[in-house]
C-alpha cells in the first residue's frame, strides 16, 4: 500500500534519499513481524512487541542513517533491544510471582500452527530461531546479521548452519 | 548480500528453507493500523553528525590553527608591550616621600663617560641623566644608590677604581671605604662606599656607569623635609623655653629652692638644644651628601640571555614560540590527566558491553 506521505526527503549536503518513516514502516513491518514471531516464538507476544518496536523507531527516526545500514537491520535492532527488554522484565517478574502460578496462567499462543516444522521450530533455542529469521526470512546478509546480533561472521555462520541442522534432524525425526 | 553465502544454506537446505519462507506469519491487521497510526514524526534540523573521523579531520586542524593564530597574536602584543617598557624611563617621581628606582637588566652597556647623551634611554644603551632617579632640588633628601659594574680584567679593575676615586673627588665629595681583591683565578672585585654632594649625584652616577657595563643599579631616595623641619621647630622652641627660664630668674623674689629647680631646668633644656641641633645638623649633612655603594667586578655573566632579540619580529617569533610551548605543556599535563579516565571510561563501555551480551545470550539461550 502507498501511503500519500511517504515524502522521500533528502540528506543534507549528500544528496542521499532518505524514505519517509512511513513507508519504511509499511514495507518493513511484516519482516519485523516475522523476526519478533521466530525470536519469541509467540504469536500475541510478537505482536505486541511488534508494535512497541516501531513505537520506538518512530521516536528515533531522525538518528536513522540510510548510509550506516538498510532500514530493515535498523529496525530489526530496534525489534531485538525491545524483546531483550521484554524478557528481561519478565525473568524479573518470574523471579518475584509465585513460580506455579505463573505456569498457570501462562498461555502461549502457537505461533506457525501445527505440523512438523512449526514444532521443530517450538524447540530451538530463540537465538537459533533469530538467526534463522535473519538469515533465512529477512535475508539480511552474514555481516549485517552478525553486527546486529553482536557476533562474529563465523559465530552467524555456524549458529544458522547448526540451527538449520537440527530443525532438518527434528523434522526427519517427527516423520520417521 | 554476497551470492555465495545465500547460495550455501538455500541449496544445502533447499527443502526446508523453501518450508520456512511459506510459513504464516502475515502481520495481522491490528499491529499494521497500530503502526499506520503512527503517521510521520516531525521533520526536524538535521545537525551533521560528528563521527570520530570528522572530529579528527576538522576539529584537530581547527584547534591547531586556533593554538597557532592565539600564539602569533599574543607574539605580537607582548612584543609590542615590551618594547613599551624598554622605552620606558625609570625616573622616580621626586619630592613625594620614599622613592625606588627598578634595577637595570644584566648586561647594560655603558657608555663612555664623555659619551652621555640626553636622548630617551633604552636597555641597550648607557645610564643617562634621565634614567637616574634625581634629587628634587630645594628638598632635604636621603639619597643613597648601589651601582654594580662589571670590567674587563683585574688590570682594568685598578684603572678604573682609581678613576671612581678620581671622579669622587672631582665632583666635591670623598671615598668613605674603599676594599679591593684580585685573587689569581677569583674574579676581581672593589667595592668602595662613596659620598658625593646630592646636587652631583646624577652626574656621579652617569660618570661612574661609564667606568664598564652595568650589571645592576637601585636607588633609594626619602625625602627629610618633613624631619628636618619638626627638628628646626623643636630648636625654636627650646630656644624660646631657655629664654623664658633665663628671663625667670632675673626676677628678684625668687626663693632659694625656686631659683634652683630653675636653674636645672635651664641647664636641662640647653642640653636638650645642643642635642637637637646636633641632629639637625646630621641630618642637615646625610641630605647634602648622597651615598653611593659601587662595586666593580671581573666576573663574566654566568648566562646571557639568549631570547633577548633586538627586532620586533625577533621578539613577536620568541614570544610566540614561547607561547606554543606553554599550551604543549598544559595540553600534556591535560592528557596525562585525563587519560586514565579515558582509559577507565573505555574499560567501564566495554564491561558494560560485554556483560549485555553475555545477558543477551543467556536470555535468548534459555527463554
């Protein structure tokens, strides 16, 4: 969808086109969406979280420098510090409820349904499920995904490689 | 994003990868209204960003060429001020109580006695009348003067002692004390105390500058008037008290014991005269005789200064360079002050680091 004021405007002194946050926002949110979804594995959770992140970018906008990186590992940035956040806040929590009860009342919503993959996916570690987002559905390249996470090219590598292999092996399990 | 890479996973796990981009995972349409809500932030003044490199590339130079431009202004003002007080005349202000005169930098040359000229003295040249504090004339003044001069040799230290005495006699006054050493392999020394009529003690002095190069000079000059006056007041009127007294005891009538207590009276105030005008004429003589301490001296100055430029560009340069490394040594004394908060500042950003990404990974390892 064209959103009538996404007005590109341009950098100061380098001529540099500079997208309006809207329709960055447009364009990207399903990629951040998608990133959130494999990063909590919660479906109303990445939501929210959805939502919080370009809350946040909006406020932040004017530090965006389309020379320093793509729009899409800006937010994702944004998405990944916003859902550290989150769990930092619930670890707390967990800490301060009562541990049976907070078993209770949690119901995590299934976040890609039924079937074999969708439960290989339920059992990877949600850093594997994040390189696998990056790499994978977003398409950021190794660098670009090894900057945002804060390790090295070969840590990416080798975390999205083993991640791919055990989501291979848990599938080939479940059908066997 | 390099081909390669994506080509290695894609075709390793071509399947699932393929599995992966069809799962479901649309944005509903709640979150896209809640993020179309949002609308467009305000444009704002977009200032340029300071990274590390423009800081270096502009603000070093800027600050260099600041440092620079801030040390050539102050080369020229500080030269331009001390050509001012070169120029200057040490002339005390005469008749206004105790006045002191400012030593005369190392190494001023003399001129030669017949030489003195009444131009405007600089620290290049001779004593002249008009850079010796002078007497007021008509005033009673304590003027006494040290005057150091350096010589050549101890051959010339005798000719020109001799001179000093010389000219001492000339101008009507006397060597009070006079000591002289030439030790072999000791720099020669005479210092004579000289008293000269206070009326000839500018030309004294310009005579005896002459004798080599001044190495230094100070004078002090009180003013005595003041002293000399109650002393002439309390002369006139002991006086009257000893006329007074004598007219008393002319009187006839006078008991024996008046006449006595009178008498001791009388002699006690003639004493008290002969002392007061005793001191009046003391002093009357410490004003009419200036005292000159002179010395001579064989010894070779220890350091001449060097950054002592004749030119004004000469001193503008000196002074500027002087100024440069001024701002160096603060500018090193700053950073060997800062530099362990820099230090300890960067240590503290990456233990901070380096703890959220280990607390990262465990979240997301265990979440």
């Amino acid at each position: 969808m064209k959103d009538v004021n996404a007005v590109p405007t341009t950098l100061p002194r380098l001529g540099l086109a500079r997208p309006s946050f809207a329709a960055v926002a447009e364009s990207e949110l399903d990629a951040v969406h998608r990133y959130l979804l494999f990063l909590t594995g919660n479906r109303s959770l990445a939501e929210d979280l959805t939502g919080d992140t370009f809350e946040k970018a909006f406020r932040a906008w004017r530090r965006f420098d389309p020379r320093r990186g793509t729009a899409r590992a800006w937010l994702c940035g944004i998405a990944r510090r916003v859902a550290l956040d989150h769990f930092r806040a619930e670890e707390r929590r967990a800490r301060r409820e009562d541990r049976y009860a907070r078993e209770l009342d949690r119901v995590v919503e299934p976040a890609w349904g039924e079937g074999s993959l969708a439960s290989a996916l339920q059992q990877l570690a949600p850093a594997e499920r994040e390189v696998v987002a990056l790499r994978v559905l977003l398409e950021l390249d190794g660098p670009t995904a090894a900057r945002l996470l804060g390790i090295s090219r070969t840590a990416c590598s080798t975390r999205l490689s083993r991640a791919l292999k055990r989501l291979e092996e848990m599938m080939s399990d479940a059908r066997v | 994003m390099p081909a390669s890479e994506t080509v290695d996973f894609e075709r390793e796990f071509e399947e699932l990868v393929r599995e992966l981009r069809a799962l479901p995972s649309d944005t509903p349409a709640s979150v896209r209204e809640r993020v179309r809500e949002l609308g467009e932030p305000q444009a704002r003044r977009v200032f340029p960003r300071l990274t590390w490199r423009r800081a270096v590339l502009v603000l070093v130079p800027a600050c260099l060429i600041a440092v620079v431009a801030a040390a050539a202004v102050h080369g020229l003002l500080s030269s331009s001020a001390s050509k001012q007080t070169a120029t200057s005349t040490n002339q005390a202000e005469s008749g206004a109580g105790a006045v002191k005169s400012q030593p005369n930098p190392p190494a001023t040359r003399a001129t030669p006695l017949q030489g003195v000229t009444r131009k405007t003295p600089t620290f290049d040249q001779a004593l002249t009348p008009s850079a010796i504090p002078s007497p007021s004339p008509g005033r009673y003044q304590n003027y006494q003067a040290d005057l150091r001069v350096r010589v050549k040799d101890l051959d010339t230290l005798g000719d020109k002692t001799a001179q000093a005495m010389q000219i001492t006699q000339q101008l009507g006054g006397f060597v009070a004390s006079l000591s002289q050493s030439s030790t072999a392999g000791q720099p020669g020394e005479a210092d004579l105390v000289l008293r000269i009529p206070v009326a000839r003690v500018t030309d004294a002095m310009v005579q005896l500058s002459g004798l080599g190069t001044v190495l230094s000079q100070n004078v002090s000059i009180v003013d005595l008037q003041r002293v000399v006056q109650q002393q002439r007041q309390q002369i006139r009127a002991l006086q009257l008290q000893i006329a007074r007294i004598t007219a008393a005891l002319q009187q006839p009538g006078l008991s024996a014991d008046e006449r006595l207590r009178l008498q001791f009276l009388l002699d006690d105030t003639r004493r008290n005269l002969a002392n007061a005008t005793g001191r009046n004429k003391a002093t009357l003589r410490e004003a009419a005789l200036s005292r000159i301490a002179f010395s001579l001296t064989t010894q070779k100055p220890i350091a001449p200064a060097k950054k002592h430029h004749s030119s004004f560009f000469g001193r503008a340069v000196s002074s500027a360079l002087h100024f440069l490394g001024g701002a160096g040594a603060v500018a090193v004394a700053a950073l060997i002050i800062v530099s362990p908060l820099l230090v300890l500042a960067v240590l503290i950003w990456l233990g901070v680091r380096a703890f959220r990404r280990r607390e990262a990974q465990r979240l997301l390892g265990t979440t």
